[in-house]
C-alpha cells in the first residue's frame, strides 16, 4: 500500500464540483422561433434562386440581389425595433437572426467566388467579393439612414 493512501488534503473540497446550468437552458421559445424563421428565410432564398437561376460561368446576380436586400431590410428593421416600438423580446430573433440570417447567404456568396475563380474568372470572383461587401454596407447604412429620416419626417 503506497504510503499517501487514505491521506486527504485539508485544503481541497471533498464534495464533487457544483454543476453550472447550461447558458441555453430557458432560451427554448428564442431557439425555436430562430429555427422557424431561418427555415422561412432559406425556404425564400431557395425560391429566389429557383426564380432567377445563376449558369456556372455566369456572374452570380440572385445571391448578390438577395445578401444586399437582405442588408436594406435588417437596416429598416434595427431602425424600427430600437428606435420606433417596444418589440416583443421574440421578433428580433425570429426575423433579424432567423428570416434574414436564412435568407442572406455568406456560404452561397463564398461558393459563387470559389466557383468563378475555379472556372477561371478570377477577376470576376474577385469583381464580386468586393461588390458585394460594398453594396451590403452600403444598403444597410442607406436604409437605415433613410429610415431615420422617414421616422423624424413622420413625427415633427
């Protein structure tokens, strides 16, 4: 028998460590409405691109048209639900993370650019990385500025 069998240190706790809740625990009603959201944002992500189908060697314009209406309509929403009215804690998640977080697209966007430069049409790959950054900022910016001006017109 070793010599520190049956020995215990005074300056540890005996009883198992406490366990901490999981931080996802109570967030049930905000994961399912995320869940039912991003299905109805893909589900019309998919009908655009259904609607507007893109040729392998072609500039890809429904997924650049969708990321940056996407961008123009989370700039309006931000806008609304900060600034304009006391949205229930559910409409935020339901249509910011999920209706548009499935409809905009950044894994479609990546393919697009992947495919272009593969089919060799880099410059038109790399034509799109950067119209796409620029005309998403650029659209959420405007909406939101133009909503802001469209709520202060409204109000004085």
């Amino acid at each position: 028998m070793r010599p520190d069998a049956g020995t215990v240190d005074p300056d540890l706790d005996p009883s198992p460590p406490a366990r901490r809740p999981a931080a996802w625990r109570g967030q049930g009603d905000t994961l399912a409405v995320i869940a039912v959201g991003g299905a109805l944002g893909a589900c019309a992500r998919y009908g655009t691109g259904l609607l507007w189908p893109t040729a392998p060697d072609a500039f890809p314009w429904a997924t650049l048209v969708i990321n940056v209406v996407g961008c123009a309509v989370i700039g309006v929403f931000m806008v609304l639900i900060t600034e304009v009215w006391s949205a229930h804690r559910l409409v935020r998640p339901f249509f910011g993370t999920g209706v548009l977080g499935g409809f905009t697209t950044f894994s479609t966007y990546t393919v697009d650019i992947h495919r272009l430069v593969e089919g060799r049409h880099a410059a038109t790959g790399l034509a799109y990385l950067a119209l796409t950054l620029l005309a998403a900022l650029a659209a959420v910016w405007a909406a939101a500025a133009l909503t802001r001006r469209a709520i202060s017109w409204r109000q004085s």
